[in-house]
C-alpha cells in the first residue's frame, strides 16, 4: 500500500451505528451539532470500511487521529456536508474545503506575497490554505505557522500538483483536485 484517499458525502448519524464502535457512538451522542457528530460518525466509519471493522482509532499527543496498525497512517478532514480522509503506509495529509469560504480576506494571513504570484486564478487562495492545511498534518508537530513555516514554491496546474517545503521537514508534493465545489489536497 502507497496510499488512497476517499471522499464521500457526510451520512446520516443514524444509518452509521453498525460501522462505528460503542463507544464513539456515545461519544458522538454528546456533541449538541448534528452536523458536527455525523461528521465524526462518517470518517471513523470509512476508516473501518477501509482498514477492518476491528481497527482501533484515537488520537496522538498533537490530536491527529491514528490507528492502531503497525506502518498505517490516516489523515482526516471535513467540510460542509463532505469527508476526505487519507490512508497511508507514511505519515499524510489531507485537507478538504468548500469554495464557498472566503479565503482572499485572510490570505495574507497563511500566503507570501511569492505565493499569491504562482497563480492569478481566482480560486488559488483556497488551493494554497488547503495545501497548507495538508502540509500542517503531514508535518505532525505544533506551533508551525501556515504563512511561514509551510512554503508553497511552485504548481503545475495540469498535474494538479504543488512543490512544497516544509521548513525544518523537507519538501513534499502536494495534489490537488476539484470536486464539484471542493478543494481537496493531500500529500498522498
């Protein structure tokens, strides 16, 4: 196994309680959001799917989910009724957005004014936040800034890909891909 990244429609909590365990349904029994608990049903529930009804997920000391297979990594996200969720035999990330937000008001925020020159495409604000989001998964440690610390150096649009760096962490490629009205990046 390389990797593999599944995107899928959020379901309904109800139509979820065979696929999660006991506990993480009573878990997201107790969050107020509906939206928010299907969410959380519907990953864990693809994770199974993929990996054996028996997997065990938690989280790491920096609240990254994980499982409990040797050499078996996952990365999750979630935005407006849509999971992405990677799986992989090294350490990954994935982000999912809606294109609906409005990433250029915070651009300066997470993009060098050397990024905001890769691209004139009016989308390319959310192409970056969500290969930066992937990149601060993939990169597994706290306190790293999305403006400065992840550096995305160049694109090749037709390959939907993103050279990057990570500062103190190497270089990696980013993919992208536009479904409907979704940014998706991951490092898989």
């Amino acid at each position: 196994m390389t990797g593999r990244v599944l995107i899928e429609p959020v379901a309904e909590a109800a139509s979820l309680s065979a696929s999660v365990t006991e506990q993480e349904w009573r878990q997201a029994m107790t969050f107020t959001c509906r939206r928010r608990r299907d969410e959380y049903l519907s990953w864990r529930a693809a994770v199974r799917r993929e990996l054996g009804r028996d997997v065990k997920i938690d989280y790491d000391e920096v609240g990254a989910p994980r499982v409990d297979i040797p050499d078996i990594y996952i990365s999750v996200s979630h935005a407006r009724g849509m999971i992405a969720v990677a799986i992989a035999d090294r350490r990954c990330g994935i982000d999912i957005e809606s294109l609906d937000r409005r990433f250029e008001h915070v651009a300066d925020r997470y993009m060098s004014p050397r990024e905001r020159e890769l691209s004139p495409d009016p989308e390319w604000p959310a192409v970056v936040w969500c290969a930066k989001e992937a990149m601060y998964k993939l990169c597994g440690r706290r306190g790293v800034s999305l403006r400065d610390d992840l550096v995305v150096e160049s694109c090749d649009i037709d390959r939907q890909r993103l050279c990057c760096r990570i500062v103190g962490g190497g270089r990696c490629t980013i993919n992208i891909k536009k479904i409907k009205d979704y940014i998706i990046a991951s490092s898989v």
